[in-house]
C-alpha cells in the first residue's frame, strides 16, 4: 500500500477518539488488517451511428471497471482504469485476497438481468395501455390507471439511464447489440477496522492513499452478505462461529437503531 498499515491503524484510533468513543465507552477494535478487493477492468463495443446525414453505423468502443463481486453493486467506475496497472501483483490464494468473479461473467449477468426487467416493464406496459384505451373518457379509473402508465415509464427509464450512462453509451443503444469483450481482475487494498462496543459494531475503511471510503464503510454495515464475506477474510484463522456472532451483532445493533427511530417519530 501506498500508506503503511501502522499509519492508517494509528489514524483509526484517532478518528474513534474523534468522534467521542472514548476507551471508557468500551468499545474495542475487533481487528484492523489490510484486505484486497477485486476489480474487473473489462472492454466492450456497440453500434452507433456516426454522421448527421449519412447515418453511417459504426463500432464504438469502451472500457470500464466494476468491483467483482456478486454481493455488491456500487456500479461502474471508469475512473479506477488507471489502477490496473499500478496494483502489485499479489497471491491469489492469499487469505487477505476476496476472490472475485472472472472475466465478462458478472456484467453479462447483470445486463441480461436488466433486460429482463426492461422487458417485464415493456410487457406491463403494454398490458396498462390496452386497459387505459379500453375506458371511457368518463371513467373514474382512468387517471389512476394513467398516473401508474406515467410511473412505470419513468421507473423503467432511470433503471435504463443509470446502466447507459455508466458506460457512457449512446442514449438510444440497443442492449442486445452491446458486446463485451475481454476482462481481467485487478486487486486494490483496503484498510478495514472494525469497532466493537456495548452490543453494536462498526466498520472504519480506508484506501490505499489514507483516503477514508465511506461507501465501503456503509455498505459492510447495512450488507450482511457483503459483511460475511469480508469478515471470513478478516477472521484469518478465527473460528468462523465468531464472523457469524459478530454479523449479527450489527444486525442487532442496526435493529435497535430502527426501533429508537420510530420510538422517537411523530405523527402528523
């Protein structure tokens, strides 16, 4: 890593004094230990038109990254691309490595997930407009039944335009003729401390620049299959009964949370 354990372990106890959990509160790290995610770095094509008059189709092309794992999806980050090539190579087998899933095989499957949904929602589509042109003008039903019309278009929309745009593809692509091309695993490190006290747990991530990454944070808290998987890596050699005790020691603390939430709540 860029930064070394010892300075990140150091900024650890700092932000846990920082933020008033002091050592009276009882709350201790459970472990601190550097894991390597996996990153797909992975290329495709598409057609697109190319010229205002001649319309001539072309083949673009495009490169992206995705962390390979089928327990998250963060989306797709284009920008750690660069990283590839600067992470050391490590030993795969390595108990501080989270295997990912090799070449193309996680996108193929969440794009052949995501036309599934586009085409259910075309196929209530159709069906909701078949029943909206059958009623009458009069019909009481019929701006209910237009509001739902209006609801699933938009749904549908966003679920296509945050996958488009994630691969800066064309805004009128057509999935079915996206190509992926090759892929190749990198791993990045993660500094990752866990805090235990009082019947809860929580979790301290950094990047392999000191950079703190909430995003890994919070979904390690709130992602119990995420958690797991990591937590089997951080155990090292614990006895396993211990990752799965101290998973549900932040099911039960999120549960609590919950429930002080709605306690506190007021109706309107």
């Amino acid at each position: 890593m860029v930064v070394p354990e010892g300075v990140l372990n150091h900024d650890a106890e700092k932000r846990r004094i920082k933020k008033g959990l002091l050592d009276e509160s009882g709350e201790r790290a459970v472990f601190d230990k550097t894991l390597y995610l996996p990153y797909l770095d992975f290329t495709y094509q598409y057609p697109k038109e190319r010229g205002l008059l001649s319309k001539q189709r072309v083949l673009g092309q495009g490169r992206s990254v995705v962390l390979a794992l089928r327990e998250v999806d963060f989306g797709f980050a284009p920008e750690l691309a660069t990283l590839a090539h600067q992470i050391v190579e490590i030993e795969s087998d390595s108990e501080c490595v989270v295997q990912g899933v090799e070449s193309t095989v996680l996108v193929r499957e969440r794009l052949e997930e995501l036309r599934m949904i586009l085409t259910n929602y075309d196929k209530e589509l159709l069906k909701l407009s078949e029943q909206y042109g059958s009623l009458s003008k009069s019909d009481g039903t019929r701006e209910d039944l237009r509001d739902n019309i209006d609801h699933l278009k938009k749904t549908r929309g966003e679920r296509f335009k945050m996958f488009v745009e994630g691969l800066k593809l064309p805004s009128r692509v057509n999935l079915d003729e996206l190509e992926l091309m090759e892929g190749n695993l990198f791993y990045v490190p993660y500094f990752i401390t866990r805090l235990s006290g009082r019947g809860e747990s929580r979790f301290l991530v950094w990047d392999r620049h000191g950079k703190e990454s909430e995003l890994i944070a919070d979904e390690l808290a709130k992602n119990r299959r995420f958690r797991e998987l990591v937590m089997s890596h951080a155990s090292g050699s614990r006895d396993s009964i211990l990752a799965d005790y101290l998973s549900e020691e932040v099911d039960g603390g999120a549960q609590r949370q919950n429930a002080d939430e709605s306690d506190h709540s007021v109706s309107l």
